[in-house]
C-alpha cells in the first residue's frame, strides 16, 4: 500500500461564519489523519513483507483503516465542498434538479429543494458524532441522505457521497459553544459549493 499526502485546500479563507482559525484547528486534525494513515500503512506493509498475519495484532491494524482511511477522506471532501462565495444552489442546475426529482412534488408552501434542505438539515441536527452525507447510488443515480457515525459507521456500498457534512464538535467548538450547533449548521449551509458538489454526480 501507498502513503497519503496532505492536500491543500484553496477556498477555505474568509467563509461565511466559519472563522479561519476553525478552519486552521480543523486542518490540523486532518493532518492526524493523514499521519495516522501512514502509520498504519506502513505497519501493515511490514506485516506483508514478514508473512506475519496471526493474532490481534494484524487484525487490529485491518480493523483501524475504516476509521483513519474514512477520516481522512471526508475531510478532504468536507473542505473541498466549503467556499466562502458558495450557499447559491442555482449555481449547480443539474444538482438542484436531481435533488427536486429525488426529494419529492413541490408543495404549495415548500419547493422540492427546500425539503430535502429542511430533511438534510434535521439529520445534521441529530445528536451524535459523525457526518451528514447527501449520497448518489451509483447503480441507479438516485439521491439519498446518511448519517456516518465516527467516520466508517453508516455508509452504503456503492453510494458516492455529494454533500459533505462534519457534524463533529470539533467541526466549531474553536468559534461557537459545543451548544451552539444550530449555528454551525446554518454556517455550513451558508458556504457550500454547489458547483464543487455537482461535479461529483455519475
Ligand atoms: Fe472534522
């Protein structure tokens, strides 16, 4: 197996609500996972390289890449879907429409868009650790939300996720109250990158 190497982001200065000093403490436990990623790589590769696959040990290391591999690749999608000129969804038109068709018939009182942003939100607000994802099935492109509890728990093979939400404290304890949720989640609504999320459809 091959190492990671930390990406870089270029949109995360100067978002909506989300001060950079956030964004720099958020970083910071990215490269945690990335450094935590290499080290079980490279134990995993010398267990390879030894023929040694008994006991706890080798299972242990396995068992730990759904929680660093997961960690460090919803950051990455995290990040890369926040931009402080984001929060329009009519700059993603073929994202909105997907989202219309798949999150049920406009009503009177509420579109179809503001459903699915009412439904994505309220799995945002749930209590817990973990991330809200807005899903593409592969096999069929239909659209659907999940929570992840941590980072491995809850994903669905086959789903690409499109949305990328981390609903972890740590994601605005360094600018909000660890009870102040609320407006974290209305900060993280503020800043998404529709175009970003668009381009990752089937
Ligand atoms: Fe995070």
């Amino acid at each position: 197996m091959l190492s990671y190497q930390a990406k870089t982001f270029s949109t995360l200065k100067n978002l909506k609500g989300i001060t950079d000093l956030e964004i720099d403490e958020h970083l910071k436990l990215y490269t945690g996972y990335i450094n935590n990623s290499n080290k079980l790589i490279e134990l995993l590769n010398d267990k390879i390289a030894k023929n040694d696959f008994e006991g706890p040990q080798f299972s242990e290391l396995v068992r730990r890449i759904g929680f660093e591999f997961n960690g460090l690749r919803l950051h990455e999608l995290y990040f890369e879907n926040l931009n402080g000129q984001g929060g329009d969804e009519n700059k993603a038109p073929k994202l909105k429409k997907l989202i219309e068709k798949n999150f049920g018939p406009a009503s009177a009182e509420t579109s179809s868009f503001e459903s699915f942003k009412d439904y994505f939100l309220k799995v945002a607000a749930m209590r817990g650790t973990g991330w809200t994802l807005l899903c593409q099935n592969c096999d069929n492109e239909n659209l659907s939300v999940h929570w992840v509890n941590d980072h491995e728990n809850g994903h669905v093979a086959g789903f690409e996720p499109i949305v990328v939400m981390d609903c972890w404290e740590h994601a605005w304890t360094a600018y909000l109250k660890p009870t102040e949720r609320a407006k974290y989640i209305e900060d993280f609504w503020n800043n998404i990158d529709w175009k970003v999320c668009e381009e990752r459809l089937a």
